[in-house]
C-alpha cells in the first residue's frame, strides 16, 4: 500500500502475505513433535531392545559388545533427545530443535547394520525394528523441519513488517 509523506513522497508499507494454510501447518506441526518425539523414542528402545536381547545374532556386529553396552548407547542417545526437548519447552528454540535433529538423525544410524552385512542376512524381526527406528526418526525429523521453516518464514515476514 502506497502512504503519503508530508514531505510529498511516497511510501510503501509491506504487509507480509498471509497463508493461513501454512500457519495451520505450523502450529499442527508444533503440536505433534512431542508425539512424534514419543513415536521415534519408543521405536528406538524397539531396536535397541532387539540388539540387546540378540546381539549375537546380528551380522558381524564385535563380539566384543555386550548387551550393556547397547543399553548404555541407548541412554546416551536418548539423553540427547531428552536435553533437546528441554532446551525447546524452555524457550530456546534453535539450540532445542538443532539438538532434536541430531538425536534425530542418529536414528537414521540403524542403517549402518547394512553396511556390515545385507539386508538378506539380517532375520526379519531385525529388519522389523531397524526399519521401524528409521521410518520413525524419519516421520519426526520431517515434524522438526516443518517447525524450523515455519520458524524462519515467521522471522522473515515480522523483518519485513518492521522495515
């Protein structure tokens, strides 16, 4: 909207567009990641779980490892989502969803059990739980990138709206 001056020059007032698809999304968005952060939890206690109770049976995994040692990689992992999820309930934004996204993406880590061996050699109830980790990492990682760019939108239109 062009503005008369006093002074006899124009200017214009930028309104930022209003999408209230994209706000719904958002804020649907923010509602579901502490589901989404349970989903993903759960299935990687799933996997975990699955690794502690037959790590002898996984392909060429150390045979040095024990099933304490999966559990305490789980707690450390997931100490991690924790601490990002408390970051976030606590107002600190960037740092709580750069944290999410890293716990996140060590879900995408199940993966790795191909790099040992193939997918023929692993049994069905491991390809199971280590698909489910990654679909459900994969589910909250989408959640948490639909809450950052809708963060970085809202940034942009309230710069604009303050020129």
């Amino acid at each position: 909207m062009a503005l008369g001056r006093p002074d006899g020059r124009l200017t214009v007032e930028r309104q930022p567009a209003a999408n209230p698809a994209t706000a719904d999304s958002a804020a649907h968005a923010v509602r579901l990641m502490p589901r989404m952060l349970l989903l993903y939890t759960a299935a990687s206690l799933l996997h975990f779980w699955h690794n502690a109770q037959h790590l002898a049976q996984y392909p060429n995994l150390p045979a040095t490892w024990t099933p304490a040692e999966v559990w305490l990689a789980w707690c450390a992992v997931t100490g991690v989502g924790a601490l990002g999820y408390l970051l976030y309930r606590a107002g600190r934004r960037i740092a709580g969803l750069t944290i999410l996204a890293i716990y996140g993406v060590a879900g995408l880590g199940g993966l790795l059990h191909y790099t040992r061996a193939p997918m023929a050699l692993h049994g069905a109830g491991m390809n199971l739980t280590i698909w489910t980790e990654v679909a459900a990492a994969a589910a909250f990682l989408g959640c948490l990138a639909a809450i950052a760019i809708s963060g970085t939108q809202g940034a942009r239109s309230n710069s604009i709206s303050q020129e």
